[in-house]
C-alpha cells in the first residue's frame, strides 16, 4: 500500500474508534462479560498492546538526561556508539560488532523531524525506522539510496502539509519510535573516519529546516520516570488497570494498525479502546479476579511463543517488523528486542 492510503486508512480507523473515548468510562464497556469472556479478552488485549506499552517504557528509560550521555540522549536527540560492543554490553540484544551506531528515540507528536544522513561513500549503513508497535516501515540505507546519504522527513500520523524540496518523506503510523542507524566499521583503526561521519548525522525539527539547528543542551527530565528499574521488569509488574489505562491513552496519537479493527471491536468490550478511561472497579469482583489472573495468562503467552524457525539451536526469522495481526509474535520480538538497560 502507499504511503498516502496507509496514513489516510490509519485516520479512518482513528476516528471510528475515537468517538468511543468521547463517551463517558466505560460507556462501550460490557459490564456483564461472563467470566470465560473477560479471560479471553484480558490475556488478548495484554499481548496485543504489550509492544506500545514497552516501546513508552524504553524511550522514557533511554531519554532521562538533560543532554546525550553515553547510550542515552533526549528525546529526538542521537546518542552515538563510539566503540564497538563488547560481551558485557546489554543496551541492545544483539548488537552488530562490525558497525558503530547511532540511536535515537523520537516522538512526532509536536510536528516531524527531518534526518539527515551525509554522503557515507562506499560502505554499508542504514537508519532502520521503528514504530510505536514495534514494526519496521523504513529502513533508508546503502541498499535503497547508496551511498549519497540523504535527508529525510519523518512524520507522523496526524501531520498534513508539502514539504520543501530536497526531503523524502518517511510517514510513520506512530508518534512514537526509534531510530536504529548503524555504520561498517572495519576495525578500531576505522574508527576516526566513523566517528567523522557520526557527527554530521541530524536530527532537527521540520520547522527548522534551512536554518542552522543545535539541539537543546538542558532538556527537562520527564517526571516520574523509573529510569533504574529494567524495563521488561516494570512492564510485567504493571497491574491490569494501570497496563490498559496507558495502553489508551498512547492509542490517541499511536493509533492500532490498519488490519486492527476488528480486533478493537473485541477489546473494546473489556474498555480497552483510544482514550477511553480503564477502570477496574467497573467490573464484579469475580471479573476483576479474572483480569488479573488473564494478564498473568497474556505474559505466559508471549514468553511461550516461538519468534521463529528452530535451526541447529537458533532461532531463524525472515519476517521481523512485520507481524500483522500475529500478536503474540509481536510482543514476544518486543520483549526480546529492545532490552536496553538503565546505566
């Protein structure tokens, strides 16, 4: 699908699901859900809104400083890899050893961003998109535009407007997200030239554009942030309303899928649905018990399923950032994926 009808079909859905928030708590809400019922849909919508939950947590964890420090910087701010990974190094599962990154956590609720990629030359690189749902939509690289580099607009689902000339558009489904850049390096004698080409990547404002751009060097810290407890850890230990009540609040501006409506009309029978308070005290206690016991259920799930194809102990996938409406797939390559630890 294009570009313009993913955005155009994601506002559609949006807005079918929105005036559901509009109403009062619980006003779409099936008070009398039988208990088999409540259990199904509890464990379903815990995996199904497990990666937007995670992908809040782990952007709040990696932007708690007021200027880039290390494996962490501000919001919309790069954080560069000057050396590669060793095996004590848990910032992210995986970390390729022939490349430095660069990282960076966005969010395009105050308008887009612009990347800006210089001219890389003859060596691998790539700037992979990641989205509020842990899916992949772009990924630009010596692969797609060569080595010229490039600038680059990301935006988000709600933006409308023309861009200035000499941008390629990157629409994102979500507000929220990453940037996961990397660049070959080979070896430690590469790494002046690396570290040369790291520090003219950019990330600024679309309404900076043209002008000359630094970013914020005393950005507030985010109040209330846990930023020394593991994420995966603060996720799991998350009670069921506190869970689907900021499940709901992110799904306002990161907005479920294309191929979730149907999926959103089950939730939403259990109040899980954008913008919608979640309370739990709307329930019988005997649902309320059932909640509770069905997320442990949900968390089960993700943990017990397969992120791919078995191959002499390995686990092979072709298919990763793009999972549909195989949730539990999803949340399982989230909880697994991004494993960045506090400092």
């Amino acid at each position: 699908m294009a570009p313009i009808d993913r955005r155009a079909l994601l506002l559609v859905t949006t807005a079918s699901l929105l005036p559901m928030a509009n109403l009062s708590a619980f006003a779409q809400t099936d008070r009398n859900l039988s208990l088999d019922e409540a259990r199904t849909l509890a464990r379903d919508a815990w995996v199904f809104g497990m990666p937007l939950v995670y992908v809040e947590k782990q952007i709040d964890l990696t932007t708690q400083v007021p200027k880039p420090h290390g494996p962490l910087a501000p919001i919309n701010q790069f954080a560069l890899y000057r050396e590669f990974p060793d095996a004590t190094n848990r910032t992210v599962v995986g970390l390729n050893v022939d490349t430095l990154y660069a990282l960076a956590s966005f969010d395009l609720s105050p308008g887009p961003l612009v990347l800006s990629v210089p001219e890389i030359g003859d060596r691998f690189w790539i700037m992979q998109i990641i989205d509020g749902w842990n899916n992949v939509p772009h990924a630009p690289g010596s692969r797609t535009v060569g080595g010229k580099g490039g600038n680059f607009a990301i935006t988000g689902p709600n933006w409308r407007g023309t861009l200035p000339a000499g941008l390629t558009e990157l629409p994102m489904p979500t507000s929220l997200g990453f940037i996961g850049g990397r660049i070959y390096t080979a070896g430690k004698a590469d790494y002046d030239a690396v570290h040369a080409l790291q520090d003219k990547l950019r990330l600024a404002p679309l309404s900076e554009w043209g002008r000359t751009y630094a970013p914020p060097e005393n950005v507030p810290l985010k109040p209330g942030v846990d930023a020394k407890t593991p994420v995966p850890t603060q996720v799991l230990a998350m009670p069921p309303e506190a869970f689907f009540g900021r499940l709901n609040a992110l799904m306002v501006t990161n907005p479920p899928e294309p191929a979730d409506p149907a999926t959103m009309a089950r939730l939403a029978k259990l109040g899980v649905t954008p913008g919608a308070t979640f309370d739990m005290n709307a329930f019988s206690p005997d649902v309320r018990k059932a909640i509770e016991e069905s997320v442990a259920q949900g968390q089960k799930l993700m943990r017990e399923t397969s992120r791919g194809k078995a191959v002499n102990g390995w686990e092979i996938t072709l298919d990763m950032g793009r999972y549909g409406t195989n949730y539990p797939y999803r949340a399982a390559w989230t909880f697994l994926r991004h494993r960045r630890q506090p400092p």
